[in-house]
C-alpha cells in the first residue's frame, strides 16, 4: 500500500537525509546540496570546488543512483521515508547493485 506524502514531509525528510549524509560523511571540503529538478531532486555533492551528482529523490522519497548529471539510473536504491535512510549510501553517492546481494528495503 503507498502512502500519499505533502510536499512539506517530502522537504523536510530531503533536509535531515543531507545533514545525516553531512554529519557521517562531510569535512570541512565536502558538503551536500539539493536542488529541485521538474519529476525529482537532485542530491549534489560539492567536493573542493566541483560539484557532481550525488544522486537522486523521485518524490515519494525513493532514491536513486545517478547515470549522469541529469538522469537516475534505473532501480531503487533505498528511500528516505525508511528509518536507515542511509542504507545503501557510501561517501560518494548510492550503491551498486552487487549479485547475490538482497535488494535494498524500500
């Protein structure tokens, strides 16, 4: 059964995503952004002075990995909605699928 989200809880759980991605990961040369696209959210990570994508947010809070700068790839890596939302995280953007693994909760 899906659960209608408000734009507000999607916003808010976007904000505390970053600054969980912020508090394990950031330093003092690495931090995150969001910015809104047209269909989702682009998580942007911002390392020195580049900027690359760290993934993306379809607006039921499921994540997923970037296949460019503009387009996720295919497959749900994880959702923030989820009490781990950094499940399936690592430093520099979503997982991999790997084979053999289970998939991500969602």
């Amino acid at each position: 059964m899906r659960t209608t989200r408000t734009p507000l809880e999607l916003i808010a759980r976007i904000n505390l995503f970053i600054l969980q991605l912020e508090g394990k990961y950031g330093n003092p040369n690495l931090s995150y952004s969001c910015q809104k696209l047209y269909k989702r959210y682009r998580i942007n990570m911002l390392d020195y002075s580049s900027t690359s994508v760290y993934g993306f947010i379809d607006m039921e809070g499921n994540l997923y990995k970037a296949a460019s700068w503009d387009t996720p790839a295919k497959g749900v890596r994880g959702n923030i909605f989820n009490e781990n939302m950094l499940q399936g995280c690592n430093k520099y953007g979503l997982e991999y699928f790997k084979p053999g693994r289970k998939p991500f909760n969602t």
